[in-house]
C-alpha cells in the first residue's frame, strides 16, 4: 500500500510540473521549433529544468508529451 501512495505522490508531482512547462513549451512551440530535440534544446537555453531537477533531451520532452497530450501549435 506503501508504494502506490508514494508512486501516486511522484505521478502527481510530474502532472503539476508538465501543467507548468507547458506554457513555456507552447511558447517555443509557436516561435517556429518543433522537432523534440529543438523543443529540449530552448528549454535547456532557458534555463527550464526537468521535474528530477536534470536537462531536456528529446525522449525526456517525449515523455512529458505523453503524459500531457499534445502542444497546440499555430
């Protein structure tokens, strides 16, 4: 019983962080970046970390994509 409380715990920490991020996102998003790598690579230009404090890459902006659907682009 343990485990789900804390598995839960981290599961909503990381929906808070991607509800966070994603304004950011959107925003790169709409300036005309959109391949995975370039999306990770302006957030690490802006200094935005991931929810374990560490950079973006690509598979790590492709998980916060599915936990949180897609960005609305132009």
């Amino acid at each position: 019983m343990g485990n789900k409380a804390a598995v839960a715990t981290v599961k909503a920490k990381a929906d808070r962080h991607a509800e966070d991020v994603l304004p950011i996102i959107e925003d790169i998003w709409n300036a005309g970046t959109q391949t995975l790598g370039g999306i990770a690579t302006a957030l690490n230009e802006r200094h935005i970390l991931t929810m374990r404090k560490a950079k973006w890459y690509p598979a790590t902006f492709k998980t916060l994509l599915a936990r949180s659907g897609p960005v609305k682009g132009p």
